[in-house]
C-alpha cells in the first residue's frame, strides 16, 4: 500500500500540532521534570543538560524509524515548555 507524502506530512502536522497543546496544557509540569532532571545529571553523572542533550540526539535518527509520530509530538511539547525552563535549542 502506497501512502502518499502528503498525508505523511498530514500526520505530522498533526503530532506536532498534539504536543504543542499538550506542551502549552503542561508547561509547569514539563520545565519542573527537566528542570529536575538538569540538576539530577549534574549531580549523580556529573554531565551538563548541553551533554545529555547531545548524547540524546545520537538516538534521534533511530527515533524518527521506529517511532516518528512519537518524536514530532515530543518535539511539539518541548519547543512550547521551553520558555519556561531557560533551555533554548
């Protein structure tokens, strides 16, 4: 079966659209657990947020194979949290 671009691009619109109300809804929530999980790197892995964000990113193109809606969503809520967490990428 043969899906066209277009309603591939449809459905990520559409999980981006989903994160950035779920990111909008949760901002509190979400800059809280990443504000948290900051100081837990720092603390017990000894590694800057600029480290395990760069060390995440390796996993990126594994994650938009397997679970790409998943990722456009994810993305969607971070880039919406992200003003509140001083966190800019």
């Amino acid at each position: 079966m043969l899906i066209s671009l277009s309603r591939v691009k449809d459905r990520a619109n559409i999980d981006v659209q989903i994160g950035q109300k779920h990111g909008q809804e949760a901002k509190l929530q979400i800059s809280r657990t990443i504000r948290f999980y900051t100081r837990m790197f720092i603390g017990t892995a000894k590694m800057s947020w600029d480290k395990v964000h760069e060390l995440a990113m390796e996993f990126e193109p594994v994650m938009r194979r397997k679970w790409p809606d998943y990722l456009e969503e994810m993305s969607g809520e971070f880039h919406h949290a992200m003003p509140l967490t001083g966190i800019h990428y």
